[in-house]
C-alpha cells in the first residue's frame, strides 16, 4: 500500500506542477503586459528572462506550500478506509489547498513586482523590458525570486495550519 502511496502522490506532483508551471506562465504575460509568446519566439531574451523568474518564483512558493499534500495522501492511504468517497473528499481537499497557496503565490509575486515598480518610478520596466532591456529583466527576476525565498516559510506555515492532523494515541513505554 506504501508504494502505491509514493507512485500516487509522485504522479500527481508532476500533474500539478505542469499545471502550475502553464497557468503561471499564461498568467505572466497577462498580468505584467510584457508581451506574448510570439516576442520570445522572435528572440526578445528580456522577455524570457523575466517569465522564467517570475516561473522561478512561483516554483519556490508552490513547493513550500505543497509539501504537506504528502501528509493528506499518506493520511488517505495509512488510515483512512479507502473507499471512492474519502478518495473523492481527500482529492476535492487537496485541489482547494492548490488553488489557495497558488492564489497567495500569485498575490505575493504581483505585489512584490508592482510595489518595486512603484519605489522605482524613474525605469519602467515593463516598457524596458517589451524592447529587450535584459538588465531590467534580470533585476526584476532577481527580486521577485529574492521576495519568494524571504516569503515561502511564512506561506508554508500558514498553508500548513490549513491540513488535518490526525490524532494518533500516545505510547506508552514502560
């Protein structure tokens, strides 16, 4: 049962991290007005720059915020019956803790990028990096994966508070 645990919650990382990986990288170009696939296609490396640090990012956040999932599936498969109802109330779970740590990353990465745009009103970024500025683009990567790192344990913590704990007796040893 253990090894069907593993290659459960193994199958639905690689699931859910290409899913993060695609909205993350649609919501970019669509949140920062940067431009569109077809800008990175014809060469435009700022642009690229500037959505991979942005993927970077999310990555950090996501995976801080997604490592207690392994806690709910172990839970469904150690001591929960595994009947199509508790399959279906422990994945309905796991998809609503998704969706909130994706939404807090996507809140702490679009403010963290508009406030430095805003404490930065002599370069617009955006504009720089639509004509190919990398300079600004590595910097606003650099600081948007920086404002991730300093964020993910406070994010894992509250997303933390969110999973059940399953009460488990006390041993007593003699």
């Amino acid at each position: 049962m253990i090894i069907i645990m593993g290659i459960f919650s193994f199958a639905f990382s690689v699931l859910i991290s290409i899913l993060v990986v695609y909205l993350t990288f649609r919501l970019f170009f669509r949140l920062f007005s940067l431009a569109d696939l077809d800008s990175i296609a014809g060469g435009n490396v700022a642009v690229a720059v500037a959505a991979i640090g942005n993927m970077i990012a999310f990555g950090i956040l996501m995976m801080r915020s997604l490592y207690p999932v392994s806690a709910v599936l172990q839970d469904l498969f150690i001591t929960t019956q595994l009947t199509a109802q508790n399959i279906l109330k422990t994945l309905a779970y796991i998809l609503a803790y998704i969706v909130i740590a994706y939404c807090f990353s996507v809140i702490t990465v679009v403010i963290s990028s508009k406030l430095f745009q805003k404490l930065t009103t002599s370069i617009e970024e955006a504009d720089l990096i639509k004509k190919g500025n990398v300079a600004v683009a590595i910097m606003l990567s650099g600081i948007v994966i920086t404002i991730a790192i300093m964020v993910q344990s406070g994010l894992g913590d509250l997303m933390n508070t969110l999973i059940p704990h399953v009460d488990v007796e006390m041993i007593r040893v003699k």
